[in-house]
C-alpha cells in the first residue's frame, strides 16, 4: 500500500543572494526591525511605548533565525539581512537617544563597540565579495553576537527607564560587544588560514 507524504521543502540556497528570499518568512521577521526603528524615535518619549518597540524588535530578532533554521530557509539574503537591520534598528535607537541628550558620544561608543570592531571586517569581506562572488565565507552569528546585542537591548531599556548604573551596563555592553567582534574575526582569521 502507498503512502502519500509530502514531499520535504526545497531548501533555498544559503550561498547565493537572491532577491526572491526577501519575501520568505525569516526576512519578513527581519524587515520588521525597519518598521520599529522608524517608529522609535516618536515612542522614544513615551518610556512603555520605546520598552515595546525594544521587545518587539528582540522577539523579531529572536525570531527569523528560528523560522529560518526550523523551517530549512536558511539563506545568505536572510543572513545579511539580519544583520543589517539589527544595525538599522540600533543605529535609529541611539540616534534618538543621543539627539534627546540620553546618551553622551562616549556612552554611544561603549554601546557600539562592536559595530566599530565589525566594520572593518564587513569592508573587507563586501570587498572581496566584489572580486570574488563565489566561495567567501561571511560570518554568522555566534552566541557572543547574540549575547552583545541582548546586552545593548537590556543597556537602552536602562537608559530608557532611567537606571542609575549606566555605567555598569555599558561597560558590560563593551565587553560582550569586544568579545563578540574579537571572536568574528578570529573566525574568519581561522577559515582564512584553513583555505590557504
């Protein structure tokens, strides 16, 4: 007797980008950090309102990379797009903030410690994508990664609620943010030799 399955979902290519992957389920989640970030700095007076974009924006961020691993839409669109606009996200909270005199320039460095140790990174690996589209690795997320970014949340929620130990959770942003963008590299740094 026959039985009738269906047949198991098309994994998209993780290698490649692809437009079309914009519109599965994990983007989607992603681009929805977009949409928070252009609504913060209007809720950013209204300290219930910014806390909900943060947990909107940390659910969102929790959520596409578990859609897109549990339902085998792993993609290397997916994956930038996280990224980036995780980055959309922070650099539109921060912004505000700074701009409504919540944070100082050195608070804001401390908090994107490891956006700055990243950048140089992204440069490089965007460059060689530009020369050599196939066979570059470009970096996941890692458990650091995630780590620092649920630490800079939990670091702007205390600004936003107006905690008197800033201090405390900046200096723990910029060492999880350090370690985070240390161990990117020293990946990378480790496939770079491997491949040789």
């Amino acid at each position: 007797m026959a039985t009738l399955t269906a047949p198991a979902p098309a994994q998209p290519s993780a290698s490649r980008y692809r437009a079309s992957h914009l519109l599965l389920p994990p983007s989607l989640l992603s681009l929805t950090r977009v949409g928070f970030a252009a609504c913060f700095p209007w809720a950013a007076g209204v300290p219930a309102a910014a806390l909900g974009l943060l947990a909107l924006a940390a659910l969102s961020d929790v959520l596409d990379g578990w859609v897109a691993r549990r339902y085998g839409m792993v993609t290397a669109t997916g994956a930038v797009l996280d990224g980036l606009t995780d980055k959309v996200f922070v650099f539109a909270v921060v912004l505000t903030l700074l701009v409504r005199e919540r944070l100082s320039v050195t608070a804001l460095a401390l908090l994107g410690v490891r956006e700055l140790g990243e950048l140089p990174l992204l440069f490089w690996l965007a460059l060689l994508h530009a020369r050599h589209a196939a066979g570059i690795e470009h970096p996941k997320a890692n458990w650091l990664g995630k780590a620092a970014t649920v630490m800079q949340f939990l670091t702007v929620a205390a600004v936003l609620w107006g905690s008197a130990r800033i201090g405390v959770w900046l200096a723990g942003t910029a060492t999880l943010g350090l370690l985070a963008a240390a161990s990117y590299w020293w990946r990378w740094l480790g496939f770079r030799s491997r491949a040789r």
